[in-house]
C-alpha cells in the first residue's frame, strides 16, 4: 500500500460534496498503491490495509487538515472501492496508451468512521 499527500480541485469533486467547501485546492491523501498477492487474496487483507489508509486520513485531516481519501482505481476494484462509500470523479486525464485507465474515486471525511473502523 502506498498513501501520499495530494490535493484535489473542488471541480473535480462529486456534485454533493463541492456545496460546502472552499474553491482552492482541497488537501486530501492519496491510496496510490493497494495491492495483495494472488495467493493471499479473498483473506481480508485488502480491507485491513484499506482500513489503515482511513484512519491515517482521519489522522491528516485532525493534525493538518484534509477532506477525504482519493483512490485511482483500476476498473476491476472500483467495485471494492464503491462497498466503503468511494464514489467517482469528473475528471481523468492523460493517457496510459494501450493500458486501462484508472478511475479517480474519492470517499469525504465524513465518510471515514470517527471511532474503532469495522469494514
């Protein structure tokens, strides 16, 4: 699992979550990176690293500052994703030539359970 901290503009947040927020670019973490090996799949064990992804963006978001999580999914996880509340933005850009492209998805901090995280 990889998570960096990015930025989003509010433009390319879903309709619903744009009406409360400043028009400069947003602070948000970014999942760049969440894989398990194909042996060890169907365990629970993407669920548990995406837990820590939350709670490392609720942390952010207490100490500096933060909107929510920004994941570029690959088509096949967009389904994962779309059980923990990630819903699709407006914007993709650039091109992978013959690869698929991902899908930008953002979950709100409100989202992002306050206490003890039961996925």
């Amino acid at each position: 699992m990889t998570v960096s901290p990015a930025q989003i503009a509010i433009d390319h947040l879903p309709a619903a979550q744009r009406k409360r927020l400043p028009h400069y670019p947003l602070p948000v973490l970014r999942l760049a990176r969440l894989a398990v090996a194909e042996p060890a799949q169907g365990r629970g064990i993407g669920r548990l690293l995406l837990r820590v992804a939350l709670r490392l963006t609720r942390e952010m978001s207490a100490a500096l500052g933060g909107v929510g999580l920004v994941v570029d999914a690959k088509s096949e996880a967009m389904t994962f994703y779309r059980r923990y509340g990630f819903e699709p933005l407006d914007v993709l850009e650039g091109s992978l030539g013959d690869c698929p492209e991902p899908v930008s998805m953002f979950l709100p901090l409100s989202g992002i359970p306050d206490g003890p995280m039961h996925l």
